[in-house]
C-alpha cells in the first residue's frame, strides 16, 4: 500500500509540474502576442504574397495600347 501511495504521489507531482510549465508557455506565448499586437505587428491586411497575385493588373495598365490595322 505505501508503494502505490508513493507511485501516486511522483505522480502528482509530475502532474503539477508539467501544468506549472505548461501554464508558464502559455503566459510567454501571450505576452509576445500582446507585444507584437501593441506594435503593429497583426495590422498588415493586405501582406506581399497578396499583393503579388495583382501584379499582372498593374502590368495590364502599363502596356502601351496595340497599333490599329488599317
């Protein structure tokens, strides 16, 4: 009986630690989010890999119009 109340008690406390650590991430993890919100980090709505895919639009614009046939 006292060996499984000591295998419950590594247990336990195997189990607190690893909530104490995973606790500890998520805290790190926020703090850099709120970090990089504050700085504009997240405001960038339309990013380059977006604005490539309307680069063919503007290159349309720039062509000069095809000469008319007579």
């Amino acid at each position: 009986m006292t060996v499984f109340i000591l295998n419950l008690w590594v247990f336990m406390e195997i189990l607190f630690l690893m909530i104490i650590c995973s606790v500890s991430l998520a805290v790190i993890f926020l703090i850099i989010f709120i970090i990089g919100a504050r700085k504009g980090q997240f405001e960038d709505d339309e990013s380059p890999a977006v604005r490539m895919l309307f680069d063919d639009e503007i290159k349309t614009e720039e062509e000069p119009a095809a000469p008319q046939k007579k």
